[in-house]
C-alpha cells in the first residue's frame, strides 16, 4: 500500500505522506517514496513549486516512526540503524537534498522531530492555528539529523534555536508565527488550498530569476560576505535578459501597484 501521493494541481505539484493513523510518522518505505516524490517534482517541468502535506488535520507530521523502529526489536542492528541515518538524501526522505525550486509545508496539527525537519526543509510554512511544533525527542535522546539544528537557527536565529533544541518544548502558532518560524496562520483546513494558492502566484512569476534568487539567498547565505556576494552577482548575470524582458514590460505599466504572491 502506497504511504505517499504526488499529485499534479495545474503547476503545483502536492506531495502527501499518506499514514494519518500513525500521526504521518515516516518509516523506512515512507522515506523511500518521499524521496521519489521529490525527484519526481524536480523532473517534472509543469511543476513549478511542490506542496508538501500529511493526510488528515490531526497531523502534518510526527517524525520518524519510532514505534515501527521498537517494533522490529532485536532484529535491527546499529549497523542497519546507522546505515538509514548516513543515507545521502536524508532519513527522512529527501531532507539533506536541495530543491531547484521552490517549497511550502503546509502544516495541520503536529510538526513533530523529523516532521519539524521537513516541515523546515521548505521555504515557506502554512499552519492551521491548533498546529504545534517542536523537537520532542530531545526527552528520548534521539539526535536530530534531517537538518534540524542547522536550518532552524538560520530561520529563527540561534538563540531561538537552542531553546527548542534543548529544552525539547512544543510551541503553538501564535510564538512560531512571532518568531518567523510560520509564514502564515490560517484557520483549520485552510491551510492546503492556501499553501497552493502561494504556489499557483510565486508560478507566475518569472521562473529564472525567482531560482535564481532564490538559490543566491539559500546557498549564498553560508558563505562569507565576500564570497556570497560574488555568488549572487554571477547568478544575477545569468538572468540579465530576463530582467531586461521585465524591465521593459515594467516600463509599458505591467505589474504597477500589482500585489506579492503572498495577498
């Protein structure tokens, strides 16, 4: 039985972790199809920005399905354990691979451990106000690695950071919002058609140079001042003629006084 869907909504393409009755919580085969998703996304040249959700309201993710991993008792190895967390493309799926286009989490109920780190590996997070979020693993000792201590301080800051990542405390939408975690907080079961709302605007704009900005703000932002410059500077040459295409519609009074993807 599938444990993901991938759906294609004009250019929106949705990815689902299909599992509501254990909370979203991602095994090993969960992993292997969201990972297929994601290639599947970035293969697909109608796809111009990828939705990723957890079936039902009750959660968009629980993390890693630690039950399924206590379940297999003896039978699983460090080795085997250690081998899923080496995995190139994350355990989680596709958590240490960078998208060549943009991604929105839209979250109903918990973001949980590796639900947090997915939920963070997009750029933009759409939650439904009951959401809840946080790194509850801390309390079992399970470390994070689908990325969680890295982007989540590159988001919220540091000194945010170490307080989720330490203390393993659950926060509600109305802190994450406070705190830049969350883009947006919608009501419940909106947060789906609004994320592909977000994704159907940021479609129509010019595809080149919003990668290309977009890559310059996530890779550029890593390196020294310097160097981040140079970067941006060689990916901004790459789009000249499309700016210049823009510059001239801008100059005929298209988009004047037009609103961003985000009203």
């Amino acid at each position: 039985m599938s444990r993901t869907s991938y759906v294609l909504r004009g250019t929106t393409a949705v990815l689902t972790i299909e599992r509501p009755e254990r909370r979203n919580a991602v095994d090993a085969d969960t992993a292997a199809e969201l990972l297929e998703g994601f290639r599947r996304f970035e293969a697909d040249d109608e796809a111009r920005v990828m939705v990723l959700t957890g079936a039902g309201d009750v959660a968009f993710c629980a993390g890693a399905d630690l039950k399924a991993l206590a379940e297999a008792g003896p039978d699983v190895s460090i080795e085997q354990i250690q081998e899923v967390a080496d995995r190139t493309e994350g355990p989680m799926g596709f958590t240490r691979a960078l998208a060549g286009k943009p991604t929105i989490a839209a979250i109903s109920g918990w973001a949980l451990a590796g639900g947090l780190e997915l939920a963070l590996w997009c750029d933009l997070r759409i939650a439904t106000q009951s959401s809840k979020l946080g790194y509850p693993e801390r309390r079992w000792g399970v470390p994070l690695i689908d990325g969680g201590t890295l982007r989540l301080p590159r988001i919220v800051g540091l000194g945010r950071a170490l307080d989720l990542i330490l203390t393993g405390r659950i926060i509600e939408t109305d802190e994450a919002l406070s705190w830049g975690l969350l883009t947006e907080v919608v009501g419940e079961g909106e947060h789906l058609n609004r994320a592909i709302e977000i994704a159907d605007a940021l479609a129509r704009f010019p595809q080149e140079t919003m990668r290309s900005d977009r890559r310059s703000a996530i890779e550029g932002s890593t390196l020294p001042l310097a160097e981040s410059l140079e970067f941006e500077a060689a990916l901004g040459r790459a789009s000249i003629e499309t700016g210049l295409r823009g510059a001239s519609r801008f100059a005929g009074g298209e988009g004047r006084g037009g609103a961003g993807a985000g009203v």
